[in-house]
C-alpha cells in the first residue's frame, strides 16, 4: 500500500525531545531538566494574564505593538532593531528560515542547543558542528570552519548544556574574523543569570556589526516558560528579514500581555533571579566538595561530564523522583530549582557511588 511522500531529512534526525519529569515510589517529584524558573509568576503579571484572557476571542496584535515598544524602552534600543516570535526557538526558526537555502551553512558549537541541528535540517541547510574545548565554544577553530556557504553562525553564551560561557574579548577577536556577510546569532537565553563581568552584553556589541544579532527569551528568568515568548534585537535590515518568516499570529495575547507586565515589574523578577544564582553556586559548590567537577556555569543549571555513566545517573536520580536531563555518552544538565528541589538531587550526587573528578 503507498503512503504519502515526506521529506528524506525526516528519516535522518529524532526530533526535539523536551525534558522529562520523574517520580518516586513515594510521590515526589522534583523537575530539574528544563532550566525553568522555580517560581509562579508574580502578582502583577498573573493579574494582566487573566486581564488578557477575556479577550481571548480576538486575534493577537501580529505586529506585537506594545511588546516591541516595552522591549524597546527597557533595553535602549529603537523599536525597528526588534522583532519576536513564540520563544527564543521560534525566533531561531525564523532565523533559519531567512538564511536557509541548498548549499547554505549553519555553524555552532557541539554540543551546544540541542535545537540548532532539527531547526538547521527542516530549513533545509547543513549543519556544521565544531567541538567544544574543555566544554565552551573553541572560537578559534569556528572562525577557522567558516566557508563561502557558512550563512549564519549561533554562539549560545552561556553555552546550553554546559553553562560555560565566553568573555569579551575572545569573542570580539571571533567577530572580528566573520565576514560581514555572514549572520551571527549570539543566543544569550540565560543573560539575567551571569555574574562574571567579563561576559558581555550582546546588546553593548551588536551597535557597530550589522551582522550580528543578539537572541533572548521570556522563558527562563522571567518564568514565561509556559507562554512561549522570545525577541531579537538586530540592525533593521536583519530585523525586518527576520519579520517576514514570522508565522501570522504565533506570539498569543497572553504571551504579550505577560511579557509586558514582567519588564514593569523586572526588578521584583531580578531578585527572584538573585536567589537562583545563589542556589547555583551553592549547589555547584556542595558537588565539588563531594568530588564532583563542575565547570564554571553563568546560566540557571550546572553539568555533570559523566561519560558512559551519564544514563544510570539519570536513572539514580529518577528513582528518587528527580529529572535531569542526560546526554548519553556524555553527561547531565542539572536545573537549579527551590532549594527542596536541589536537596534531593544533592543527596542522590552524594550516594552516588562514583565520582567523575
């Protein structure tokens, strides 16, 4: 019997597998493979949610009118350097979809975001993946993998999964190496949550690059995981590109209207983001001491290198109703979630009978 014909890349790639969520045999269960925010939204931003949702019969705003004003306003950056789409990986999709062509080239650290290389294939573009070093982006050896294809270049700073990150003038040196003709795309989903100051702002960088692009999202620290709402801040040229692959309707009025409601209440937000640092480097510091190594992390979430054991971890871990998120062969990505939550999985690191220092 014939079946209905579908593109060959579907054959070659698994697709996108979110998180999962575990539970013991007791009824616990603690979320730590998603790098969500441990907290609900505040006060404010559930009353403009419930505001929104009584005109939940209309379309959305497509043009997102009040969000790219908000975004504008916040970040000091005029209102055509915008455009937003439904998450940060909507926005990557939108992105690839302007760039993408037979032939084209899409390059980015391995392992990096694990939605580069689905998006990357259904654009119908190829992949180029160049290893980490010592678990951060090896720039000298990007700059030195770009070709006449390479279209577009994404720098996840701090770097999913690893959490590791690249400071100012390593970058600025890799920038300085791309030909203006190519896009980069600096992915910074984990801005809020970085310490080292020598980590910069993309936005401080992109003024004089056109072709640099400064990538965000209102899932992480701004606890809008749910809603689905990201942004990228360009020169118009790429901005307006981008725009035009935007899939009609796609960020809801809820997502707008929560986005909006949470930069006028950021600075509650940021002290919500204070405790999570504080978490993250108490938790990485108790893994240490128990003889774990932990790379520097600047993001919500620290990484375990487990090599061949990275499954049974994860699977110590779910036993006691805890997920992580594992990739096998080569190790875990631990969510910093409420302190309860980051208990639970330090007594499991604890009795873990292996190390990997």
């Amino acid at each position: 019997m014939s079946v209905p014909r579908f593109r060959s890349v579907l054959d070659r790639f698994t697709a996108y597998k979110p998180g999962k969520t575990a539970v013991s045999p007791d009824g616990r269960s603690f979320k730590l493979s998603s790098n969500e925010s441990p907290f609900e939204p505040l006060p404010s931003v559930q009353e403009a949610i419930a505001d929104a949702a009584r005109r939940i019969n209309r379309y959305p705003d497509n043009n997102a009118t009040a969000l790219i004003e908000a975004i504008s306003a916040r970040f000091g950056v005029p209102a055509d350097h915008v455009a937003v789409g439904c998450g940060s990986v909507g926005v990557t999709q939108m992105l690839l979809e302007a760039v993408s062509e037979p032939g084209a080239q899409v390059l980015y650290a391995w392992r990096s975001f694990e939605a580069y290389p689905v998006l990357t294939a259904l654009a119908g573009a190829e992949s180029v993946q160049v290893p980490l070093r010592e678990e951060t982006h090896d720039l000298d050896a990007m700059a030195e993998a770009i070709t006449e294809r390479t279209r577009l270049i994404f720098v996840c700073n701090p770097n999913n999964p690893t959490g590791t990150a690249v400071r100012r003038a390593e970058l600025e040196r890799f920038l300085d190496r791309v030909p203006e003709d190519c896009l980069v795309v600096l992915d910074e989903a984990y801005r809020e949550y970085i310490r080292d100051r020598e980590v910069p702002d993309g936005l401080t960088l992109y003024g004089d690059r056109p072709n640099l692009a400064v990538l965000r999202t209102f899932s992480k620290a701004y606890g809008l995981a749910g809603l689905r709402v990201g942004f990228l801040v360009a020169h118009p040229v790429v901005a307006e590109a981008i725009r035009k692959t935007m899939l009609p309707f796609s960020v809801n009025s809820l997502a707008q209207a929560a986005a909006v409601a949470s930069l006028r209440a950021e600075d509650e937000l940021l002290e919500r983001v204070e405790s999570t640092v504080k978490e993250r480097e108490r938790v990485a510091e108790a893994l240490r001491a128990q003889g774990w190594t932990v790379p520097p992390t600047e993001a919500n979430f620290v990484w375990l290198r487990l090599g061949e054991r990275t499954l049974d971890f994860a699977a110590a871990c779910e036993a006691q109703g805890i997920s992580v998120r594992p990739f096998p062969g080569e190790g875990a990505r631990v969510s910093i979630g409420a302190p309860e939550e980051n208990d639970a999985f330090l007594a499991v690191a604890e009795a873990y009978p292996h190390r990997n220092g």
